[in-house]
C-alpha cells in the first residue's frame, strides 16, 4: 500500500500562514479560480496554493514536417503536455523560453492562490525557508518523474505517474489511497508520451491486473505495489 509522501501543511505554522492570507487579501493578491480557468501566473512571481489544486500545462511550438512548407520555413505546431500538480499549501512559478510557455489552470472549483514578489518574502523569513525546502522537494520528485519517462514500455510508465502521483497527493479510503481529483486519459496520455486510445487500454489492463482501482468521480486508487506486466 502507498501513503502520500508529501510535506503535510500541518507542520507550518497557522499563525504566519493565516498572516500571509490576511496580507495577501489586503494587497489584492489572492484570487479563486473556477475548475479549469487559466491562471493568469507570470515570470518572476511566487505563487501559492491556499485551497483546491493547481495543474500545470507546458507549451511548446514545434515544426511540422509536411510536404506543404515552405523551404526554411517550417510550419509551427503548438504541443501542450501535462506537467503535474501543485498542492494545498504548496508553491510554484512559471518560467518562458522562445519555445516553451509553462502555464496553470484551477484543475477544482474553488481553487484559490496567492502571489508576491520574491523580494515580499523577507517579511516572513521562516517561511522562506518553508517555500525553499518546498522547491527543493518538487525537484526531487521531477527526478523520479524524469525517471518514470525513461521507462521503455508505456505500461510502466502509466503504473510510474500513477505511483508517484498517488504517493505525493493520495488520501486513503478503505485500504487504498486515492487521488483526490480526477485526470482525463488525455491529460495522463501528454504526461508520458502516449495517447488517449492507449491510455484507455493500459488502464483497463491495470484494473484487470488489481493493481489499480477506479472509485466514484472516476478517480484513481493505488490498490498494491507496483509490478511489471508483459506487452504495452
């Protein structure tokens, strides 16, 4: 069985996190986003999930090779691929390049963030090392993500992201630990280089196999460990 390994919000102080929120509503930087809306996140802000989840989505152009292009002139394409969340109580921010574009989106109703310049963290020190400690800990999961991708059989990489999802955000319910919000075969198909139809059919092989479980909502439960199946 798996239990979420992410740091618990418990563990931060009430009374500098409730401090935060009250000065955030009083300089206009808290919003709540419906499910699905386009966080307005830019370069060279901090970011904070006070409630729901956030879901971050890369952007990319890339050309196209078709016989209709023009010579030296590549058509543009634009590819979107599924990043991960970001939690309650969790930071991040978003960085553009010439060919990439990271972009956030309320992945629940009623999800709520805060935003400041980094600078503003010097009024709450402790917390800045809370926030650094965070972003050290996402890039260690970015490493077993990374790792996951490298999995030749797509079967292995579904049964990785699903792992590492479920041990970072899953709760339990009944022996098992769930994801709390639900992902589109889609979204989990961008995530680890495949498509939806596979996706689709990867899953049901898991479900056949009792290693996976798909409770109300259509939301993913971890039901034993991880084990490797034959074809993909």
């Amino acid at each position: 069985m798996y239990s979420p390994s992410s740091p618990s919000d418990a563990s931060r102080p009430f009374f500098t996190w409730q401090r935060i929120l009250d000065w955030a509503q009083e300089h206009y930087r808290y919003r709540t986003f419906s499910k699905d809306e386009r966080i307005p996140a830019r370069s060279g802000l901090l970011y904070l999930v006070q409630r729901g989840a956030v879901r971050l989505v890369g952007t990319a152009q890339v050309s196209a090779n078709t016989k209709d292009a023009l010579p030296g002139f590549p058509p543009q394409i634009t590819e979107e691929a599924f990043l991960g969340f970001v939690g309650v109580g969790q930071p991040f921010e978003v960085v553009t390049q010439s060919s990439l574009t990271l972009q956030a989106y309320a992945h629940v109703e009623q999800t709520s963030v805060v935003w400041m310049y980094w600078h503003e963290l010097d009024n709450w020190p402790h917390f800045r090392w809370e926030v650094l400690d965070a972003f050290r800990y996402q890039h260690q999961r970015k490493l077993l993500w990374l790792s996951t991708l490298g999995q030749r059989r797509t079967i292995d990489r579904l049964l990785g992201f699903i792992t590492l999802l479920v041990e970072e955000f899953g709760q339990p319910d009944n022996g098992s630990y769930c994801l709390p919000f639900s992902l589109t075969h889609a979204q989990i198909g961008s995530a680890i280089g495949s498509t939806r139809v596979t996706v689709t059919r990867l899953m049901g092989k898991l479900r056949k196999h009792g290693l996976i479980q798909i409770k109300d909502d259509n939301l993913i439960c971890l039901l034993a460990d991880s084990t490797h199946l034959t074809g993909n």
